[in-house]
C-alpha cells in the first residue's frame, strides 16, 4: 500500500508496509518463508523473469515481507528504493562495494564506526581502493581533500563513539562536483530525525538492529538510495546473494510501528540523564550533541529533528578498582554492546582509533544508551554509581 507524502511520519510508521487486503485481513504483514515461487503456466513464469521484476521469481530477491520493510523504510527516509541485509555492517560494506572500484579515492570520517572502519582499512584497500580519513568536523573544507577520482564520501552524523556532528549538505556539495557519491551511516538520528536525501545523501544506511528492532532481538540492516544510486546498489546485492530471514524483517516491521513513541522517550530520558552526568564533578566532559554547548550543538539544531538516547561521557582519570566499583554497583545499566533496545546500557569504550585528530582525554570513556525505565530511576542509579568514584579523587 503506497502512503500518500502528504502524511506526517508518525502515520507512516503505523500504516507503510502493510496491506491486509492481500493477507486474509490480517493486520501485519506475515512473516513468509520460502525459496520457490511457484507457477501457474509457461507465460507466468517467463512474467516472473522479466527485468525490473526480480521480487517475483525468487526467494533470496525477496518476498512479500522483504518488500514491506522496504518500501516503508526507503518512505521514511525519503530515498528511492531500499534492500534489506542480514547486518547493519552488511549493509554499509555492501553499499560500498556496490559503488568503489579499483584506482577509486574513497573518504571515511575519522570517527566513523569502528567495524566500518575496519572494513574500509582491510578489505577496500585490499580491493586496490585509495582510503583516506578526514576530520568529521571539517565542513565545506573537505573539498581540499576530494580528488577527481574521489568516487565516495562517507558520513556517519553524530560519530560513533565521540558524536561529532557534521556539515552534511557542505561535504554534499563539495563530493557532488566530482560525482562522488555520499553515502550515510544514519543510524544514530534513524529517519525520524535526521532525513538523509534533503541533505544531499545518495544512500543511507540503518542499522535495524538497533531503533528500528527496538527490543535486542534481531539483527538486520537496511540501504536505502536515490535513483542515482539504486541500479548499482541493486546489482551489487543480487550479485553477492545478500538476503534476510523472515522472523527478523517480521521483527524490524512490527518495531517501527512504536518506533516514534519509543524514540522520543530514549531523547528525553537521555538528555535528562546526559544533563545530571555533565553536573557530576566525576565527569570532565558529556558527548551529547543535543546538550547546548557541546561543538556539534548548532549543526544538530539546524538539521536534526530529535536526537535519539545514545551519547558519551568521559570520566576524569581514575585507577582501574574505581571504574570496577563504577560499573559493578549500576544496577539498571547492563554492560553490553549494541544499542537502541528498550533497556538501558553502558559500556566502556576503548579510546577511539584516530587517524586525522587525535583523541586527547586520558580518562575512561563511557558509551550510554538510555532505555525506557523510569528516567528518575536512570538519573539516580547512574549517579550512585559515579559516587562511587568520588573516593578515589
Ligand atoms: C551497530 C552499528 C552498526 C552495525 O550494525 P549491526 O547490525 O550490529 O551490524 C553500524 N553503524 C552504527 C553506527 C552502529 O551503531
């Protein structure tokens, strides 16, 4: 069922992806497994074959609940057409050698997600791709760095692990007169509050797994690119025989129907929560874009419609049985990676890889994801646990 643009997203989230004419009635969508699709006759199965129709001869193209995430999410983020990946990092690696080539000049930001940076330094360079880093916070000034044969540039807003926001429509502007695609990391914002292809994004990836899923039960991934991008990213797809299961895209469809109400909670329980930490004198400096006064304060206001509940605090220096004692007393903050669930965590980070500026804070760095309890019970559980430093001042 298309949703006329006139909606708001909210509306969307509740109806995109969803026909229960053609299911018996059923409210959702059900989750439909299957590898052969079956025909009545000779001129059917030719139909099935012809190009442009892949969803109707195979399973590994598709299947009725593949093509309902698709097309609710790629309406969410104002792109063309989306495809689906077993990871949010199958997504980005696939988006990628969807479009580089050897002798191509690729830009990742320096605080891109680690694995993709992984991927960028081993496999793309392995595949005689050019990598090269470039300060997030760079702006319009990235054109010095954008080569004739820069055939990507990459942009994850905030950062991962430091949240630094960046000037997407200027670093747009300056890869689009080389051609260069952009090609977005947005899975902090998800759609709701960050929308990609106003800002000049040719594809943008979400991480299901994490607001999308909502409830740490499910991994998935989803690229979604303008038409510009969409045939490379298509072929790309098939062509690695990338496909997800049905309980997890059955999983990512019904967390975006709650997924608006949820976001707007882990945003305030989050500010909340990165507001009473920026006053503890245990903490030297909160990452949290949406906080007044933090460097990426103004781009986020100017282009972000929300932020989500995930930010990061960096602790003064303390010795090792003070950050046991820390994170040993947090009661409602399990220490454990991903993010976006309903729970709240917070996980020690290891100091970020820098290639282009280096990371100078010495003490630990905390990754925080505010969950969905009580944000009094967050804000209280989180400060005992940080008066539990205190005695080693
Ligand atoms: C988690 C994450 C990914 C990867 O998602 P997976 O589903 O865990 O593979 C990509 N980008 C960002 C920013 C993430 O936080």
């Amino acid at each position: 069922m298309e949703i006329p643009h006139s909606f708001e997203c909210e509306t969307h989230l509740v109806h995109a992806g969803r026909d229960p004419a053609s299911h018996a009635g059923m409210v959702n969508t059900p989750a439909f497994r299957g590898s052969t699709i079956l025909s009545n006759s000779l001129t059917e199965w030719e139909s099935r074959k012809l190009p442009g129709n892949p969803y109707a001869s195979y399973g590994r193209f598709g299947t009725p609940t593949t093509r309902a995430l698709e097309t609710a999410v790629a309406a969410l983020e104002g792109g063309h057409n989306a495809l689906v990946f077993p990871s949010g990092l199958a997504a980005v690696t696939h988006s990628l050698l969807a479009l580089l080539r050897s002798g191509d000049h690729a830009l990742f930001p320096d605080s891109v997600y680690g694995p993709t940076r992984g991927f960028a330094r081993s496999v793309l360079l392995r595949m005689g791709v050019d990598v090269e880093f470039y300060d997030p916070c760079i702006g319009a000034d990235i054109a010095a760095q954008v080569r004739p044969n820069t055939r990507v540039v990459f942009v994850e807003s905030p950062g991962s692990a430091t949240f630094e926001v960046q000037d997407v429509p200027a670093i747009a502007l300056a890869a689009h007169r080389v051609d260069a695609f952009v090609v977005m990391d947005n899975t902090w914002a998800s759609p709701l509050f960050f929308q990609p292809f106003e800002h000049g994004v040719d594809l943008s990836i979400q991480a299901a797994t994490k607001y999308i899923v909502g409830h740490s039960d499910a991994l998935l991934g989803v690229a979604t690119a303008n038409e510009r991008a969409w045939g490379l990213l298509q072929q790309a797809t098939h062509d690695f025989g990338q496909t997800a299961g049905p309980d997890d895209l059955y999983l990512a469809l019904r967390g975006l129907r709650s997924l608006s109400v949820r976001l707007h909670r882990h945003w305030e329980s989050g500010m909340l929560l990165a507001e009473s930490m920026a006053r503890h004198p245990m903490v030297e400096r909160v990452l949290h874009p949406a906080l007044p006064g933090d460097p990426g304060y103004s781009l986020w206001r100017r282009d972000f419609k929300g932020a989500s509940g995930l930010f990061a605090v960096a602790l003064r220096p303390v010795p090792r049985p003070a950050l046991e004692a820390f994170f040993d007393s947090l009661e409602l903050f399990g220490i454990g990676l991903s993010w976006g669930g309903y729970e709240s965590l917070c996980l020690p980070m290891d100091a970020p890889t820098r290639n282009v500026r280096p990371w100078t804070h010495t003490g630990p760095l905390l990754r925080v994801h505010a969950g969905l309890e009580s944000c009094n019970d967050l804000v209280r559980d989180m400060q005992s646990a940080l008066n539990r430093l205190q005695k080693w001042a």
